[in-house]
C-alpha cells in the first residue's frame, strides 16, 4: 500500500519499478506484471519499450481487507 508519508511525492505516473518499490507496493516487478496481465491494474505504454502505470489507477486499486477476502483466501477456513 502506498506509504502515507510518500504519496505528495509520487509523480503522476510510474514506472513498473517504481510501482514494485518500498515507496509503493513493496512487491516484486513480476508481481506488477501480473496484475497488468490481468487486467488488476490498467497501464499505458508509451513508446516502443516504457510502461507507465497511473498513480490515481494505482490508489484506484486499493481497498480494505475484509472479513470476506479473509475467509476466501483461507479457502473457507475459519478466519
């Protein structure tokens, strides 16, 4: 989740990188990848090579955890 001290810092698009940093996600690039692959987080490419995710796409994602993800992560499980 994007740390609360950084977000006034964050350009208005980023980097797969950037995205996957500590500042960010906290994730690895893959993982940024994965969730472009499946439609989870919308990104643009601009040029032949770069890819540029939005940062307002990027909060857009962000939700609570619930009760609900918990006990279907869990596999049904008590949570």
């Amino acid at each position: 989740m994007l740390q609360q001290t950084q977000p006034a810092t964050l350009p208005a698009s980023l980097s797969i990188a950037e995205v996957a940093s500590p500042a960010c996600l906290n994730c690895s690039e893959d993982s940024v990848r994965r969730m472009i692959a499946r439609g989870d987080l919308p990104a643009y490419r601009v040029g032949p090579r770069m890819i540029r995710i939005k940062r307002r796409d990027l909060e857009r994602i962000m939700r609570p955890v619930t009760r609900i993800d918990l006990a279907s992560a869990s596999g049904g499980r008590d949570v």
